[in-house]
C-alpha cells in the first residue's frame, strides 16, 4: 500500500509543476512595425532623401483631374448656341438656355452691375448682353409668341370622323332641370340600372338604344352661375331649354335663350311638368313666342317635345329630336392628333390632388400625355370616364376626369396637349405672368375711379370674406355674387381676401383670424387642426350647401354694416307757466305736460311763437324735490335745459326721442 500512495503523491506534484510558456503566434513580434510602417517617424523624415517615398494618393487624384481638365479644354471647342430671348426669362431659364452655369451668368451680371439672384428675372436687352458676353447668338422674340402653334392647323375633310353631340341642358331654378337629366341617365342603356353611373362629374355621356352616344354638360340654374352657363353654351353643339309647363317663362329662361343665340347653337324647348295638372304646354309655345323663338307647333323651326322627368313620358322624343338636329348639323372630328378641349370643371380632392373634367373637343388624350389648361401644367396619370373606370384614351366629345395636375385649372379653361414638359411651363409661366399684370391693372384703375368718390362719401365699410368651395365653378359663381351683393349702395362693399378650391386649411383660419374676415365652406369642411385653431382664435367657420343661403347671410353682415338711420318719435308737450332762478343750478322751468310725456334724457326743442329757438337735452327733470325719470299728461313739473338759460313764461316744450332703424341694402 505504502509504495502505491508514494507513486500517488509523485504524480500529485508533477501535476502542480509550472506549466511550460505558451509558444508566441508566427508574426506576433512583427506587428508593431507592420502597424507604423505607414507612417514616418521625425528622424525617418529628416535622414530620407525623398527617393525612396512614393506620392500621397490625393495627389495623384489632383494630378489626374488637372489633367482631365487640360485634356477638355484642349479639344472641346464653344459651342455658339441660338438663344431665344423673350420679353422676361429667369437667370436660370437663360443659363439653361445657353448650356452655361447659373453661377458665370450671375457672375455675368454682377459686372454689368446687376445684382440678381438665380431665381429672380431680367429684361431681354439685359439678357441680351449676357449672351452676347457668352458668344451665343440672340433670337428675340415677343412674350405671346410662346402660344404660336398651340392649337395646330386645321384638320382636312378626309380626317374627320363623326363624332357624338353635346348637349347643354338649361333652365330656370326649379323647372326641373335636374329631375330631366336623371332621368335621361336611366336612359342609358350601358349602365343597365337606376344609379349605374356613380360618379357624377358635370359631364357625362349616355349611349341610347339605337347605338348612338350623346354627351350632356350639366351647367347650374340659378342666376349666379352665368358665366359657367355662358361657358357651357359656348362648348355645346345643342342646347336643350327646359321650361315648366306650370310656370312658363322665366327670368333664367330668358338668359339662357340669349346665351344659346350669342354661341349661335340650335335650340331645342323641352316643355316639362306636363304630368300636372295645371300643366299648359301652349302658354308656353306662346310666351316664347316674344321672345323669337317659333316652335314647329307654329309654324317655325325650332323643335318642342312635351316631356315629364318624373313619369319618363317624352323622354324617347327627346332624345329623338337632339339626334335627329345632331344629324343635320353633321358634327365631326379628327381623333388622331393632339387633344384639345375645354375643362368644364375642375376641383381639389383628398388623396387625388386637383382633378379637371375635360370635354374633349378634337383628337385624342392619352394617359402619359403633358398638358396645359389655363395658367396650369401637368401630364396624364389617369383618365376617368363619368363612371369612375380607368381610360386609357379619350376621343372627341367624351367627358373625362384628369389626374396629374400641378394646379387646379378655372372652369372654361382650355385644355391643349403640347409636345415637351419645357413647352408646357413657358406657356404657363406667360400665361400666370399675363393674369397677375391684368389683375394688377384692374385694381389701380379701379382705385383710381373711386378715389374722388371716396374722399367725397368717406372710407366704405368693407366685408371681408375668404371663400372655399368643392369645385372651381361653385367658389367664381359665389365669390362674382358676393361682390355684388351690396347693388348701388356706396358705404358697403364684400372684399374678397381669398377663393380656392379644397378644404379648409389652418392658413385660412390665420387669414380670417388676422382680417376679421367671413370664413366660407361651400360644400366642403376644415381639418381638424383647422378646427382646433379656429376654435383657440375665435374664428367662426361657416358651413353652406346652397348659394342663396350664402347670398343672404352676406347680405345680413353688410346690413349691420350700414350706419343706423336715426328716425325722430314724438313723445309729448309741455307749457312753462312760471321760471326760477335757483343758485347753483340756473334758470329751472315750472311746466304742465299737455300732451304725451316728457322724459329725462329726451331730446327737447324750445318753441317760442311757434318758432323753433333751442334744439337740446334736459338737464334736470324734477317733480317736487324728487329727480324724476318721466312725467306725464296733466303733471307738472321743473326743467332745466342742458347749456340753456334763455327761457320765458308762455314758451312751449316739444319732447321726442330718437329711435334708430336697421337700414336694408
């Protein structure tokens, strides 16, 4: 046993013996020098020769871009480039122009010392010199020269194709304009049932049952949206004049007459309402009689169909008589070349951006088409028709809906599609510049005008009123009646501050807030931060639907503008019978009220031989020792005029109030 623990314990201390030193990995030691052989120490630097070390590597980065540019400038020679210069160009329109940096053509400037930043703009004989300084040759021409060639030669015969009527449907507010043109949509036999068409964008097309399609332009009734019926005139080939058969002719009627003759278009009189029993069709034919207008009934050319929207009766007639003037007035057009048309409406929405409705009148648009409708650009994302399905092309006659608008266009803008991006924002670039001087000039004339008048009636009191609508037509039509709401009178007037299209925004609120100004949502609302600042600010948002109520309320603020008419009220007499002479207070009078009441406060006349010889105030109104607010018939009493001491025994007292009156426009 003793030899096996000896062995135990021998192996025991063999185990506790120090280990061996772990053996040091290849190339450890040489990492010192590895990681400094990059730099240089101070006696490396001085003992060196400069042979032996290469070049740093953004030297030789300079050296080859020194070179590159040596290189460049040897072989590219300038190119002398025709510089069209119109009336007004930006600097950086022109540095692009000339293919030259905007910063030598600031340079440029400064020397000629013209201090313009990049963005700013210049006359042509400026940006004249600057070209000539660059060797560019200069191509002046005449700022309106930008629209030459937007609307492309005439189409020959053998282009054309035939293309579908449209239709302006107009009438007086309440003759059931708007009754006829649902029904006719349930006419349309693409849509198969009541409500097919679900989206309803101003212009839409229906498809009759022989085949045929007929375009309809919804154009508003009431007086306020003349201008937008005007326009609808002017694009239609057909106007369909609604009148009821219980009403007759009416004052919208006869506008609408007048806008139809103006635009020469073909009338066709759709007598409506003849379900009703008080219904009288040729009362009608005989009042448009005065007006030159003889129905075939009579003898004349124009058609008349009897028609009910609400039982459907007539309604194939209808339709009849427009296909049938169609075909007389053999409508065609050229659907292959560039779009042109007219925007028949145009407003802001959410998640879409400015969306235009847009009657194409010749050739075709297509979706990636660039654009411009007034003083807007744009190119085609989407083509919508009146049903909310995705176009790929829309010929002519055929309403449809734009997406890819940079602004949001006016109703009866024109709608031309042009050949470059660069050609679009030069026409719309004139185009605002052109609107913003016209608006400038209108307002100098007017403040001209009106100065005079001013300084000889005083300031007029102004309304201020911010207007936001859902479309264009809707926010022109209110803002043009608001302005008139005040008719002849001079001392009121609606100063329109702001009208777009589109929510209502916390810019507006802060206008409003800072203006006083009459927050307007037609038929649209305002955000919620909008809500919120409007509610902190106490700024009142009012929401409307229908123009007439907009109309009226208006017309409301500016009554409670107008000064008060102060109208006098007789209220009473009174006969001084005796005068005394009290220390501190004057000459008091001693009276009989004869007639009415005399009240404290009341504006008195002092009468003396029926003469009028002090207009004033009371001072005192005394019954005994007792100030008194009124004393009536048979009481007497003490008076003491204010400022007034030359009373007599036998004068008479004429008491009366004044009493203001609201005044109406």
């Amino acid at each position: 046993m003793a030899p096996t623990a000896e062995c135990s314990t021998r192996t025991f201390t063999s185990t506790l013996s120090p280990a061996a030193p772990p053996k040091r990995a290849p190339g450890a030691g040489k990492s010192e020098p590895k990681r400094r052989s990059g730099k240089m120490t101070v006696v490396q630097a001085l003992s060196d020769d400069g042979e032996t070390r290469g070049r740093s590597l953004a030297a030789m980065r300079r050296a080859r871009e020194r070179e590159r540019l040596a290189m460049q400038s040897q072989n590219q020679e300038k190119i002398a480039r025709e510089v069209v210069v119109p009336e007004v160009i930006t600097v950086q329109e022109l540095a692009n122009r000339m293919a030259e940096r905007g910063g030598d053509v600031v340079k440029s400037l400064m020397r000629m010392g013209v201090m313009a930043t990049i963005t700013q703009s210049i006359d042509a004989d400026t940006a004249e010199l600057v070209v000539a300084e660059f060797g560019h040759k200069v191509k002046r021409v005449a700022e309106s020269d930008v629209e030459i060639g937007l609307r492309g030669d005439e189409d020959v015969a053998e282009n054309l194709q035939p293309r579908p009527p449209v239709v302006t449907i107009m009438g007086h507010v309440d003759h059931g304009k708007t009754s006829l043109l649902d029904a006719l949509r349930h006419t349309n036999v693409v849509s198969g049932e009541a409500g097919g068409i679900t989206q309803h964008i101003g212009a839409y097309q229906v498809q009759v049952a022989s085949g045929q399609r007929v375009t309809f332009i919804d154009t508003p009734g009431h007086a306020a949206f003349t201008e937008m019926r005007a326009r609808g005139a002017n694009t239609t080939d057909i106007v369909v004049l609604v009148v009821a058969a219980n009403d007759g002719v009416m004052p919208q009627t006869i506008e609408a007459i007048r806008h139809a003759r103006a635009a020469e278009v073909p009338i066709i009189v759709a007598i409506n309402k003849i379900d009703l029993p008080d219904a009288k069709p040729e009362r009608v034919r005989t009042e448009l009689l005065q007006h030159e207008i003889v129905v075939e009934e009579m003898g004349g050319e124009t058609l008349d169909v009897p028609v009910s929207a609400k039982t459907g009766q007539g309604l194939d007639k209808l339709v009849e008589a427009i296909l049938l003037q169609a075909e007389v007035l053999d409508l065609k057009a050229n659907p292959d070349r560039p779009a042109e048309g007219t925007v028949v409406e145009a407003k802001l929405e959410r998640g879409r951006g400015s969306v235009a409705t847009v009657l194409v009148q010749r050739g075709t648009v297509k979706v990636g088409d660039i654009f411009v409708t007034g003083g807007e650009w744009g190119r085609v994302r989407a083509l919508l028709d009146d049903r909310g399905q995705t176009l790929k092309a829309a010929g002519p006659a055929q309403p449809v809906e734009v997406l890819g608008l940079n602004g949001t266009p006016l109703a009866g803008d024109d709608f031309v599609v042009v050949d470059s991006e660069s050609r679009a924002r030069e026409i719309t670039e004139f185009r605002t510049r052109k609107r913003r001087e016209a608006s400038h000039v209108a307002t100098a004339r007017g403040s001209l005008e009106q100065m005079f008048e001013k300084i000889r009636e005083g300031e007029a009191k102004e309304l201020p009123v911010i207007i936001k609508g859902d479309v264009q037509g809707s926010v022109e039509a209110i803002a043009g009646s608001l302005e008139k709401a005040a008719g002849d009178n001079v001392e009121v007037k609606v100063r329109v501050l702001h009208s777009a299209v589109g929510a209502i925004t916390e810019s507006d609120v802060t206008l409003a807030a800072s203006t006083g100004a009459m927050l307007i949502g037609f038929n649209v609302r305002a955000n919620p931060q909008a809500r919120e600042m409007a509610k902190r600010d106490g700024v009142e948002i009012r929401y409307y639907s229908i123009i007439y109520n907009v109309i009226d309320d208006v017309k409301a603020a500016l009554t409670g503008l107008l000064a008060p008419k102060m109208r006098e009220n007789y209220i009473g007499n009174a006969e001084i019978r005796e005068v005394f002479n009290i220390t501190k207070v004057g000459k008091v009078a001693g009276c009989m009220i004869t007639n009415g009441v005399v009240k404290r406060g009341a504006g008195v006349r002092l009468l003396r031989d029926n003469v009028v010889i002090h207009e004033g105030t009371l001072k005192t109104l005394k019954r005994f020792k007792d100030e008194v607010r009124e004393v009536r018939e048979g009481y007497e009493c003490g008076m003491a005029f204010e400022n007034y001491d030359d009373i007599r025994a036998g004068d008479v007292i004429e008491c009366f109030e004044l009493v203001e009156e609201v005044r109406a426009l």
